[in-house]
C-alpha cells in the first residue's frame, strides 16, 4: 500500500499543470538573474564608449570577465560532486547583487569621471560577475538537467531574456534621457539600480521559494535516492526527510552502482562538449565587441550599436523557445554537430557586411546569429543529459557549461583579431 500511495503522489506532482508551471517560470526568473548584471554592462556601451575613449571598454571588460568565469566553473565542475548546489547558487546571487550595486557606488563616487583608476576599479567588479556567474550558470544547469528538459529550457530562455530586457530598458532610457544633461550617465546609473534590485528578488526567489515547490522536490529526492549529494542541501531546508539507509526492493538490498566519471561522461558527450563550445567561440567572436565598434558610421548615429545588440538579444531569444516545434528541433547528434559548424559562414558573412552592405542587412545578419545561438544551445543542453541518472546529469550540465565558457573565452580572444590592421586608439 505504501508504494501504491508513493506511486499516486507522484503521479500528481508530476502532472500538475499549475505548479510544472509555477516552477518553469521561476526557472526563467533565475536565468534571468544569471547575466542581468553582465548584459547591463554590455548594453550601457555607449556610457563606457565615451567615458573610456581609449581602453576598448567592451572588449576589455569581456576579456577581464572571462578567465574568472572559466577557471571558476572548471574548479567548481572538477568539485560538483562534493558541493552544495543551494550554497552555490545562492553564493552566485548574492555576489551578483553586491557586484552591481558596487557599480552605482563607483560611479557616484568618482562623479561619473573616466580615468585609469576607475576603469581599474571596473574591471574587479567584472571579474565579481565573472565568479557569480560560473558559480550560478553551472550550479543551475546542473541542478536542473536532473529535472525535466523544460525546466532547463526556461532557464536558457532566461538567460537570452535578460538580454533582451536590458536592450529594451537600454533603448527606452537613452530616448527618457536623449535631451537631459549627462543622459547617458542618468540612463547608465538607473540600469544598474534596477540590475541591483533583480538580483535581490532572485536571491529570495531561490533561497525562500523555488526548493519548496513540490515538482523540485521530487526530482531532488529522486537524485538523491540515487546518490546525488549536492541535492541535500535544498532537500533540507524545504523539510524532506532523507534516508540513508539501503534501498530495499523486494525484500532485496539494492546495490547503487558508482556514477560515470568526468571523463567517461565526456567520452560519450565529446560531439555536444565540442558543438555547445563552437557556438559560443563563433558567436562571441563577432558579438558583442565587432558590432559595437567595427560597423561603420550609419543612418542611426549612436543608437546603432544598440539596436543591433537589441535584435540579436530579442532573436537569441526567440530561438531558444524554436525547439518547442517538434519539425525544428535538432536532435541527431550528427545533425547538430554539422549545424553548428556551418556557422563559420557567418565570419566572412560579416567582415563583407560590415565592408559592403547597408545597415539594414547588417540588422538581418546580426539577428540571424543571435537566433542561430539560441536555437542550437537549446538543442543540446536539452538532449544531452538524457538517459542518465541524477548525479551523472548533474555533473554533465557542469562540464558542458565549463565548455560553453571556455567557447565563450575563445571566442573574446578571437574577437581581437577584428583590430588586425587598425590602431590602438582608432
């Protein structure tokens, strides 16, 4: 009776429309709260353009950003099996909002004053959000590819929103502040006190609501009934008694097997490792550093670089939400591999766009790129930890991740490569 009993419960939990639904949507949030801050950053570029003339601010700052990021997700992947995801996570948030809050002070208390001090000072807040982010994008894809694909999907559709989001509130305050004195400054200011205040709502979201839902509470106790340990700590503080005693089935004890090493899961998972790393090498080769400073003068002014920010952000995410039609989603392994190397086409694509074209089909081609990135990131964060128990998927969606951010680190470096010709100042 008391398995029948168990049996029902979970066919409840599981079947609750209301609450998958509540628990996506908070997935989203989250994804959201993982790069406000950094997109804030980047979307304030024109503020950053003028204060820093000389120092290429976008691509520094993305340059500082980045080893932090890739060497602390790398240390805490290598580490996922003896750490507590809640700890993680919540760390995460919490560095972000202090992070983004040190913005506004900065910038308040140097009076909105360039100089190699502040831009100093810039770079160590953008190493901070390089930490919260390996310590929250691992942490979470982790976590979440040992629930159900859609909840990690609304996590990645998150991410792209926040980009999307920060374009739009970037857009909107420029227009607010266009004719004020210091409007870019005003506009700057205002988009990282409400980054500030988004993280602060993501730390309560995750500390106080998400780990009492009762979908994340049967997926947590089912990966801890298979050996998950970084679990327990969620499981805890949303009040769920753990047994350690042996699984008894039957009248049989049963005998877990150990979890696939790192190395055996990525001998296995090598053609998602190298295509989620190809994605992001390409993508942030071109994006955000090559749009921001290689286009040309055009019809728009200074609202060009941001709009064309602005529509890759909005196609990033529309297609991470392209899978959900079944004809579109990419699930050959073969398929995906050879989809996202085509995507070397977009290099020359751009330098003859950026050369040739108007502005009208640099928009289309950047737009182009944001929705091939989301599309195929999506694809295979959402295939690959399938067919594996909970600690094994918990531990593929960290090494994907650190994959994901040394492309991401790649392609920074490479972005460099645009300068070939040019001066330093130019």
């Amino acid at each position: 009776m008391e398995i029948d009993g168990g049996s029902s419960r979970e066919f409840v939990v599981l079947h609750d429309k209301k609450g998958k639904f509540v628990a996506m949507l908070l997935c989203w949030v989250l994804g959201i709260g993982s790069l406000f801050t950094w997109n804030s950053m980047l979307t304030i570029v024109d503020y950053y353009a003028k204060l820093f003339p000389h120092y290429h601010p976008t691509r520094i700052l993305t340059l500082v950003y980045q080893p932090f990021a890739l060497a602390t997700v790398s240390l805490l992947a290598h580490n996922e099996a003896r750490i507590s995801t809640r700890g993680r996570n919540l760390g995460g948030y919490v560095l972000f909002f202090i992070a983004s809050f040190a913005v506004v002070v900065l910038d308040l208390a140097t009076g909105g004053k360039g100089g190699i001090g502040v831009f100093v000072g810039l770079c160590i807040i953008s190493a901070a959000f390089g930490v919260a982010d390996a310590h929250v994008q691992g942490g979470m894809v982790g976590d979440l590819s040992l629930m159900c694909p859609e909840f990690i999907q609304s996590f990645l559709g998150g991410l792209a929103a926040s980009g999307a989001i920060t374009s739009a509130l970037r857009l909107f305050t420029k227009g607010v502040f266009a004719s004020s004195k210091d409007g870019l400054r005003k506009g700057a200011l205002l988009f990282f006190v409400i980054s500030s205040l988004f993280e602060l709502v993501c730390v309560l979201v995750y500390g106080f609501v998400f780990h009492k839902l009762p979908i994340v509470k049967h997926y947590r106790s089912k990966a801890a009934s298979e050996g998950s340990k970084t679990v327990c700590a969620d499981l805890a503080a949303a009040g769920v008694e753990q047994l350690n005693r042996p699984q008894i089935e039957g009248g049989t004890k049963v005998i877990q097997e150990e979890p696939l090493s790192h190395a055996q899961l990525l001998s296995q998972n090598m053609d998602y490792a190298i295509g989620v790393f190809l994605i992001y090498a390409l993508t942030l080769s071109i994006f955000p550093g090559f749009l921001s400073e290689d286009t040309g003068a055009h019809g728009l002014g200074s609202w060009y670089a941001l709009v064309l920010i602005g529509m890759y952000n909005v196609l990033d995410l529309i297609g991470r939400y392209t899978p959900l039609i079944k004809q579109l989603k990419i699930t050959s392994r073969k398929g995906l591999l050879a989809a996202i190397s085509s995507r070397v086409l977009f290099i020359p694509a751009f330098y003859f766009t950026a050369k040739f074209g108007g502005q009208g089909w640099m928009i289309f081609l950047t737009s182009l790129l944001g929705l091939t990135n989301g599309h195929l990131t999506v694809c295979v964060l959402t295939e690959a930890p399938k067919g594996y128990k909970g600690p094994e998927q918990n531990a593929l969606g960290n090494l994907l991740v650190v994959f994901l951010m040394a492309g991401i680190f790649a392609g920074v470096a490479l972005d460099w490569l645009w300068l070939i010709g040019k001066g330093w100042g130019d």
